[in-house]
C-alpha cells in the first residue's frame, strides 16, 4: 500500500474518531417523530402514513389496474435504474432466498447488478444507521420485517409509495410492503388432543394450559409481542389487554428469546401448545410429516415485510423497480417459490390466509405505528408495568 | 524515571517489540475507545445527544442488574473451572503420565474444540431437556424413573454445557506448560521423600497457576459474554444473566449507547480479574519452570491408574464430542425429533436435510476467503501477541503492564458491540467494506486469545535463559527468534489451531463488516444455527465437523503436523 494512500487513510479514520458527532445534526426530525409517537401514538402513525388494511379479495379490476401501473412505471424505471447499474440490499431473509429473488430480477432486468448483505435485524438496523450517520450512500433497499420502520423512524428511509397498492393486504404508504410474516397458533398433535385446544388466543391463558405452553418473551421485539400489539389495536380495550397479560403471566411458564428453537420444543413434545409459530414453518414441517398442526380458529397475526429505500440510496431507480418488481405477479411468484409468504390480496398460494384458514378468517394486522417505530417504548408503556411489575 | 527507564530500554534495543506492541495496542485500544465514547451519548441510533452520562445512570438504576449479575458470575465462574480444571488435568494426563495410546489421546481433547459451542447447545437440549431429553426418556423406560433427573435448562446444565466447551482452550494453555518442565524442581521433591500425587498437588500445579488463571480468565470472560447458552438454556428456566441486557439494548432498543453502558460493566470485571492475574503472576520467576538448566519432560509412571487416566481421557472425549456429535446425526438423519422417532432411528431415515444443506450453492462459495483469512488471522495475532507478551516480560521497557490490560480489553465486549467499534471506524474510509476491515476486526476480536496464551506461556520460561543473551549483547530480535520463539513452540502451535478454528466459522464479528456481494465463510452453515432450524442445521454442522476432523487428522497424522505437542 502507498505511502500517500495510509496517510489518507489515517487521516479518515481519525476524522471519523472525532467528527462522528457531528453527524448526528441531520437526524433531528427522526428524533421529533419518536418523541411524538411515545406521546401520541395514533397522530405519530397518521404522520408516519400508517398502515392500511384490506382483508377482502381485491377485485379483477384492482388485478388489471395494477398490472397496468406496474407495466407503466417499469417502462419508466428500468432505463434509468439501467444507467444506475448496481441494486445493494440489505436483508434479514435467507441467503439462498436473496439468491434466488436477486438472480430472478437479474433476469427479468438484465443490465442490473443486484448484491446483497444479510444479517440480523438488529445488526441491519446497526449497520444501516452507522451509514447513515456517516452519510454514507452505501446500500438501496432493506428488506425485512422489524428493521425497515425503526431506521424510518431514524429518517433513513426514503418516502414510496407503490403503485400497486390496490392489491397488498398491508399497504404502508411510505413503504411497499412485499411479503407478510404469518404467526399461527401451533401444537403438538400427540401432546394434545383437538378438542382440548384453545379456541382464540385470549383462552391460551386459562389456567388449564399451564405446564404445555411455551411463550415467546414478550419483553423483546418478537411475534408474542406484535401479537400483543395487534391484539391491543383490534380489542380497543385497556382492561381486557392488561387482563390477558395478568392471566399469561399467571401460568408461570418458560418464555424463550427464540421462536424456531422453542417450535423445536415444542415438536420435540416439550411442550404442547406453541404461542405462536410462523406459518411457514408449521406447514413446512406439517408438509413433512411432523406430528404438528394450527389452530384453524385462532386468527392469524399478519405482519409485514416491507422494502425499505435507502434514504442515501445510491441507486434509488433500481431500488423502486426492485420494490415494484417483488409485489409484481412475478416477483410474488418467486417470493413464493422459496417459501415465504406473498403481500398481495389477489395471489394464491398454500401459505396464503385463504388457502390456510378459509374465505371468512379476520387476521390479526400488527399496524400500530408507534409499535413498529419503537418496540421498546411500546413494550416500556404497554406491557412491561404488569409482565414485570 | 519511566521515561529515562523507557530510554535505557530503547538502547538495549527494545525498540522494536515496544513499537509493534504501541501499534498493536492503537489498534486494539481504537475501537475500544469508539464504542466507549458512544456509552456516553443518549438518545438511539439515528440520532445522538452527545456527552452526557444518561446511560450509565440507566446502567446504575437497573435494579435488575444485581441478580443478573449474580447468575452470570455462577455461571461464567462455574463454567470457566470445570473447563480450566478439566482442561488442566487432560493436559497433566497426557503430558506427565504414561497413559497408554499416546499419539490418539493427545488429540482426543482437541476434538471437542472442532464443534461449535451452539452446535453443542443444541445437543445438550435434545439430551437433557427436562421432559423430551433422550437421557430422562432413558430413564423412565428403563429405569421407571418418572421424575426429570436431568434439567437442561437450569444453571446446571448452563454450566455443564458451556464448562465442557471450555475444555479444549484450557487443554491448550496447559499442556505446554507441562511439557515444559524443569525435572529438578519434581526430583527435589522426590528426593525429600514426596510421594508422586503431593509432589504433583505441591510443586506441578502450583507451578502451572499463571497458565492456569490465564485460560481461566479467557474461559470465564467468554462465559461472561456468552450469548447462545444463556438464550437457548437459561431464559426457558427463569435464569436472567447479565449480558441479556446489552443485547436487549442494541435488539430492542437499537442503542449502541446503552449497550456499550452495560458492557462497561463485563469491563469492569475483567479489568478486575485481569488485576487478579497480574498480582498473581508479579513475581514472575516464581513460576518459571523452564530454566537454563535444560529441561526434559520426565513421565511419571502411574501404575495401574494409568487405565483410569485413559478412561478419563475417553470419557471426556464422549461427552465433549462422540455423544453430542451422535445425536445431531441421528437428528439429521430423521424426519424430526422427538424421543420415540430417536429411539426407532433406523426405520426413519432419511437424508433430505443433506440435500437441502448441500444444494445451497454459497455452502462451499465463502469457504476459500474465510480459509485463507482465518490462517493469516492466525498466524498475526500469535506473532504480535508474543511480541506484546515479551514486551511485558522480558523488555525493560517500563509500564508495559498497561498491556496487559489493552491486550484483553476487547474479550470484555460482546462481539456485536465491538463490531459496530469497527463499522464506526472504518465507514467513509477505503477500508470499508474489504478485506482489510474484516482482517482487522478478526485481529481486534481474537488478539486476546493469542495474547493471553503467549503471557501465560512466556511467564513460564526463566529470564535466565534471555538474560544469558542480552549479556552477550543479543539484540532483542537474536533474544525474540533464537532463545524466546523456539522455548513457545507447543504454545505458538496450540493458540494456532484455536484461532484458526475460532476464526473460521466466526459469524458475530464478522457480519458488520462483511461487503455486501461477498461470502465470507460457511453462511449458510451457520444460518441454519441462527434461525433456529435444527434438523437442516445438524447437517451442516456434521458435514462441517467431517470436513474439518479429516483435516486435522490427514494433517497430524499425514503430515506429521503438531497442533500441541
């Protein structure tokens, strides 16, 4: 290495040591928005944009319509996403399951680089927002379910709004909201007979259950607590919440950080009763074989995985085609193949509500903003005075 | 006085290993420095109000930190001393008695180290869960005990599985020593009339007490910050330990900040351990067992317990490897487990969950680039980790103890904390996102392990042997190669092999600062740990430990290469 090229480097990294503070002064609005959904929660969402739902089918019309925008605004995006030439996404998926999408838009996009980084919620939220405090233009899209509204709560992610939201199940107006993260109610099916099972998710905390059931923490930012959540915006009703909370934490049962590892468990016959599963996981292993099955009458809670963009994004074009690509039929198709639940009204697949729970089931949506932005907070304010106090 | 110390030192030609190990500690101290100036910012990530002590007031008001801090010091201290101890007497067994299959149980408790600790976890969870465990099944069907007499998730079984872990590293840091040994110091004993087990309770172990605290240290500030057992093990039994709460704060609350506040805390203890450490060890000379006497390792015949000393070799080589690697096979080979299925595993097998690990294509992809950095992370940081111990120990330079403090320093923190160090550091330089970055995070993260091994060994080599050089106006790199180097050998080549195993399947540090676009070692391998899917992850686990295991023994046994001995 030169000479030259170490003293600049030097130079950077000291620069760095010293003048990282002075990042922080462009995240001012971010901080404005937390403080003003711990306040108020329901404005902070309203400003946010909010997520919206649409639980029935979406119509041929929609269909059409929103083939034709998609049509429309790839036609748009792909020249200038071309010129771009480069998509980085950061990514809490699988890393086959990145290779397999980034390859397929590849394909239906050909003069687009598509790479990609994986990690962990958390460590996506640290990297993310390290870059972004050192100004650094660095990735376009994040893809995941926890980590895209907190770095938006910080002000790193750029406003979008699909134009294919006619058909999403979830639609965020500043986020495309590409997969759903489903959360069942699972059991044992040697462990428990189906006519002992709990009929909703309020009477998994009958005194009955204790000793079969395990919980995911509630005091982390897992499926227990944006159940919780769900439950809280769907009842409208403090007494009811905190007296579900009350009578869980009565069973006095283990609680695992772990959602896979204590589905494990429960497969192992453990226990018998899994609150909750991921969908995708329990038909998996019911496809399997595995002595497991979900309760057909619990709703399901629907969460969403959204494709953020970048605030800094160096390719914002190939970003948004990216977004619009993955709601298309195709990138729902794709999305599907490798397992994962699909965003859209409109697409049948076996892991879809219908297909899972039938034409009547009301899901559970986890759309309170001020939960998603800050699971801490939310958790501080909502459930922590009575799970710990 | 120290400058004009420092000077004289200089001239008596200390100038290199005082510089290297001046570099060696920037580069160590930075990211230290880093993540240690964001505790004392608030707010979270994204936006920052600098300079102020908010988080540490937050650290000191947690009332929920004393019992925290309670189980995790039961259970980094329990686990460090069955590993240390265990460690300690294989490494005394194999080195000083006449064990029978020498060349097979030198080697049997180093397998163990091969298997990652949460490959281990999960193991243990099939064995010992309370009501699913293979172990209390056993005993209720052929036994007709009904009651749980194993608990993995309990502090117990916390301690056993992490403590059995611990085994390899304390292997390692003792066996030189024991190999190393001056006879006099024993035959003076027997010439007394000490018999072989008081001579080695009074004058062996007690000699080996700098190379033992050292892995102990090691073993404990691994424990203390270790992350998979207490999550896996300790929160389905009610068992809060203490770093829960750094992760809680970076996983739940995105705040670098208040993480790092709370791991000032493992800092805290550490520097407390290590003041432990360096009061134990100030009188160096008390512990060198290799002098200019020349020394040869004198084999104590054991008589007939030597079939109980290989029972115990064996025994360890079962529960540290042959029994939890069985079960992942059997776990891999059927369609799911639980203990009936475990049970009737020959007439449901099947290999789906190989097939699914091996189509993934990035399963041998990021192979090459970890190979070939985990070998060059290896072979750095033992050289600048000897250099840094010599410095300590044999310059004249004075206040090089500070070293011993910087070059463990980063063991205090947990790798995801230390991490983001790094990622502060080298973003919006050229370094980001290459290579180099990831070389030096690796460097940063496994320094101590290379450090502490050099120090323990080091302290165990009489300052006759240099002194005799530096009289005959050896420079300090004549003193360094010819006389230091050569005596380290067995100790060189064990924190060798450990670095380069740890490095290689090294996921936590890693992670910040790989580029996107770029595999760095077996991802998918390890993802399958990290998402929880057992079945999928056993078999990659057993394929990964197959892989490895035959390059160790084509490499000792084809090759002739010793990891130890």
């Amino acid at each position: 290495m030169q000479w030259n090229t170490m003293m600049v480097m030097a130079i950077a990294l000291s620069a760095n040591l010293f003048f990282a503070p002075a990042f922080s002064a462009e995240k001012a609005p971010a901080k404005e928005t937390v403080k003003e959904a711990a306040k108020a929660p329901a404005a902070a969402a309203k400003k946010a944009g909010g997520q919206q739902v649409k639980s029935e089918a979406a119509s041929a019309t929609a269909t059409a319509k929103a083939a034709k925008a998609y049509a429309q605004v790839s036609a748009e995006l792909y020249p200038k996403a071309k010129q771009e030439g480069n998509l980085i996404v950061y990514s809490v998926w699988d890393v086959e399951h990145l290779r397999v999408i980034t390859e397929a838009f590849m394909k239906r996009y050909p003069g687009i680089k598509a790479t990609f980084w994986q990690g962990r919620n958390p460590e996506i939220v640290t990297r993310a927002l390290t870059e972004f405090q050192g100004g650094q233009a660095s990735f376009d899209v994040v893809l995941s379910d926890n980590a895209p509204p907190v770095i938006r709560a910080a002000g790193g992610i750029m406003d979008y709004n699909t134009v294919q939201r006619d058909v999403l199940y979830l639609h965020d107006p500043n986020m495309a909201t590409v997969s759903l993260q489903i959360q069942a109610l699972a059991f044992n099916t040697k462990k428990i007979k189906p006519a002992d099972l709990p009929k909703s998710w309020e009477e998994v905390a009958s005194p009955k259950y204790k000793g079969m059931i395990a919980l995911d923490d509630p005091m982390r930012a897992g499926p227990l607590s944006s159940m919780l959540s769900g439950l809280k915006t769907q009842w409208k009703d403090d007494a009811r919440f905190n007296n579900f909370l009350r009578n869980l934490k009565a069973l006095g049962v283990p609680v695992h950080k772990s959602t896979s590892a204590m589905f494990r468990l429960v497969i192992s016959g453990e226990y018998a009763i899994c609150m909750p599963a991921l969908l995708h996981d329990v038909m998996e292993e019911m496809h399997k074989g595995t002595p497991v099955g979900y309760v057909k009458t619990v709703p399901p809670v629907v969460f969403p995985r959204q494709a953020g963009i970048y605030a800094k994004s160096p390719n914002p074009n190939a970003a948004k085609l990216f977004a619009e690509w993955l709601i298309s039929d195709e990138g729902q198709k794709t999305t599907d193949s490798i397992g994962r639940e699909t965003s859209r009204n409109d697409f049948k697949s076996k892991t879809s509500i219908e297909s899972a729970y039938g034409k009547n089931m009301k899901p559970l949506p986890v759309i309170d903003q001020f939960f998603l932005e800050d699971p801490k907070a939310w958790l501080d304010k909502f459930v922590k005075p009575i799970w710990e106090g | 006085m120290t400058w004009k110390a420092n000077r004289l030192a200089l001239r008596q030609g200390s100038l290199f290993p005082l510089c290297a190990s001046t570099v060696a500690g920037i580069v160590i101290i930075t990211p230290v420095l880093v993540i240690m100036w964001r505790s004392f910012t608030s707010g979270k990530m994204g936006f920052t109000v600098d300079l102020n002590v908010t988080n540490y007031l937050r650290v000191f008001a947690d009332k929920d930190i004393w019992p925290m801090l309670n189980n995790s010091l039961v259970y980094a201290g329990g686990s460090a001393l069955l590993g240390t101890g265990l460690g300690g007497l294989l490494a005394w067994i194999v080195a000083r008695t006449n064990t029978p299959g020498k060349g097979l149980v030198e080697l049997m408790p180093l397998y163990p180290l091969l298997m990652p600790p949460i490959m281990k976890n999960i193991a243990w969870i099939l064995l010992l869960a309370p009501k699913s465990g293979i172990l209390n099944g056993m005993l209720e069907q052929f036994l007709g005990i009904t009651y749980p007499v194993f608990n993995a998730f309990s502090m117990a079984g916390m301690i056993w599985t992490f403590g059995i872990a611990c085994v390899p590293l304390g292997y390692l840091f003792l066996l030189p020593v024991f190999l190393s040994f001056d006879p006099s110091l024993e035959e003076s004993a027997y010439i007394a009339g000490s018999r072989p087990v008081h001579t080695m309770l009074k004058i062996t172990f007690p000699l080996a007490l700098p190379a033992f605290i050292s892995a102990f240290v090691l073993n404990f500030l691994r424990a203390l910050r270790s992350f998979e057992t207490p999550v896996l093990q300790g929160t389905p039994g009610n068992i809060k330990v203490f770093v829960s709460r750094v992760y809680d704060s970076m996983a739940l609350e995105f705040n670098t900040g208040l993480a790092t506040a709370y791991s000032v805390v493992l800092v805290i203890l550490s520097i407390i351990t290590l003041y432990f450490y360096v009061r134990a060890t100030r009188f160096s000379e008390r512990y060198a067992t290799i002098t200019g006497k020349g020394y040869r390792v004198r084999v104590i015949d054991i008589g007939p317990w030597k079939y109980v000393t290989f029972a115990a070799v064996c025994l360890y080589f079962l529960a540290g490897i042959a029994i939890p690697f069985v079960v992942l096979i059997v776990v891999s080979i059927i369609p799911y487990f639980d203990y009936e299925t475990f049970m009737t595993f020959p007439s449901h097998m099947g290999l789906n969950n190989y097939r699914t690990v091996l189509r993934h294509a990035s399963f041998l992809n990021g192979l090459r680039n970890s190979v070939l950095l985990s070998v060059v992370i290896a072979v750095v940081t033992v050289f600048v980790g000897i250099v840094m111990a010599f410095t300590i120990h044999r310059t004249r330079a004075v206040g090089t103890k500070i070293f011993e403090f910087i070059g463990t320093l980063p063991l205090a923190f947990p790798p995801l904390v230390l991490s983001v160090g790094l990622v502060i550091i080298f973003v919006g330089t050229p370094l980001y996102n290459s290579l180099w970055a990831l070389g030096l995070g690796l460097f940063v993260a496994y320094f101590p392990y290379a450090f502490r091994n050099a120090s323990g060994a080091i302290v165990n080599i009489h300052k006759e042997l240099d002194e005799a050089a530096w009289v005959h106006g050896a420079r300090w790199r004549h003193v360094f190669f010819k006389v230091t180097l050569p005596i380290l050998k067995p100790a060189v080549g064990g924190a060798l092999f450990y670095i380069f195993i740890e490095a290689i399947r090294n996921v936590d540090v890693a992670v910040l600062l790989t580029a996107p676009g770029l595999e760095y070692g077996p991802v998918t391998l390890f993802e399958y740990f990290r998402v929880g899917q057992w079945a999928e992850a056993a078999a990659g686990g057993v394929i990964y430990l197959i892989i490895l295991i035959v390059a160790v023994s084509v490499a000792k046994f084809a090759f002739k290469m010793k990891f130890s001995l």
